[in-house]
C-alpha cells in the first residue's frame, strides 16, 4: 500500500488528536474557572459573614454599654470600663474585616459596607459619651444601624448571586429573644 492510500488515516488520526487535545484544553480551562470561581465565592462570603459578625458585636456592646447607663432596658448591662474594652477590639476586629470587603466585594457592597460602619460609629460614640444621647436620639441612630445593615445584606445578598430576600428589620438570631416590641422598641437586635 502506499502513502497516498493511508493518507486519509493518519489525516484523520492527526485531526483527532489535534481536536481531542483542544476538547480537552477548552475543558479543563473552564473547570479551573468554575473552580476559582467558588474559592472566590467562598472567600468572599466568609468575609461578609465575619464584616457582619462584628458588625452585630458592636451594636451589641454599644446597647450593652448604654444599659449600664439605663438607657436600654431590654438587654443586660456590661460594666462600661469592660464593655468599653471588649467595644474597642470589636471594632478593630471589624476594621480588619473590612479589609476584606474591600478586596473582594463590587462597588455596591463596599459602599453598604461603608455606610453600616458610620451608624456602627455614631453607636460606639453613643456608648463611649463622644456623642451625647438620650433614648430617643439611641432610637433613631439603632433604627438607622438597622436600615444600614439589612442593606448590606441585601448587597452582599446581590454580590454573591444568591436570590434576594426581604429581610424584616425586627429580625432576630438569638436564643434569648423576647416578645414583640421589647427587642424591637429598645434596638438592642
């Protein structure tokens, strides 16, 4: 036999090869993508988690400090020189927290960052004194905290691609949860 007559099927063995080779790149390509993809995802969504875990310790210790004071009823008191501490490395917690919101998160979610930060300020000024308070200016500045974090979570919510949700501004993850209007009338959520 000759050359001309195998021709056709070491053509087709190149093509073969050539076309599996590509198949192949084309595939594992896309693979390495969607698996970058989903350590991104991972990491992005544990720095909101962490951002937004910090972001509730600080309101929290805020109430805490302010019902030492007996400002907020609902919630027991700290003793304000320990509140005050814990507070302090709370936010230096969500300081290093937002590092991470900043090298990961879209220009949206960094500004509902930015904007829950400033309500969690003007709480912390509230508890160390820096902002004088009374109940009524502690209710208007934990509603507008409120407002601030149930954006951000809608943001994060909306980064991540997962479907969104309206989020009840009483909504509450504690095992000490009390009825209606004493949790939600006082902010300490």
């Amino acid at each position: 036999m000759s050359l001309q007559e195998h021709l056709p099927t070491i053509l087709a063995v190149v093509v073969g090869g050539v076309l599996t080779y590509v198949g192949t790149g084309i595939t594992e390509r896309s693979r390495w993508r969607r698996e970058q993809s989903v350590r991104w995802d991972e990491r992005r969504l544990a720095g909101y988690v962490e951002f937004a875990a910090t972001a509730k310790q600080i309101a929290l210790l805020s109430s805490r400090v302010l019902a030492s004071r007996g400002l907020v009823t609902a919630i027991s008191p700290i003793d304000r020189e320990e509140g005050l501490a814990r507070l302090g490395q709370a936010e230096s917690d969500r300081s290093v927290c937002f590092e991470s919101i900043l090298l990961l998160a879209d220009g949206p979610t960094i500004a509902a960052a930015q904007a829950l930060t400033d309500t969690l300020w003007r709480l912390e000024a509230f508890a160390t004194g820096d902002e004088p308070v009374d109940e009524q200016t502690w209710r208007t500045g934990f509603a507008d905290y409120r407002r601030a974090r149930a954006q951000f979570y809608q943001r994060a919510r909306l980064d991540m691609g997962v479907r969104a949700a309206q989020i009840p501004m009483n909504a509450i993850a504690s095992r000490d949860a009390r009825p209606p209007g004493s949790l939600a009338a006082t902010g300490t959520d």
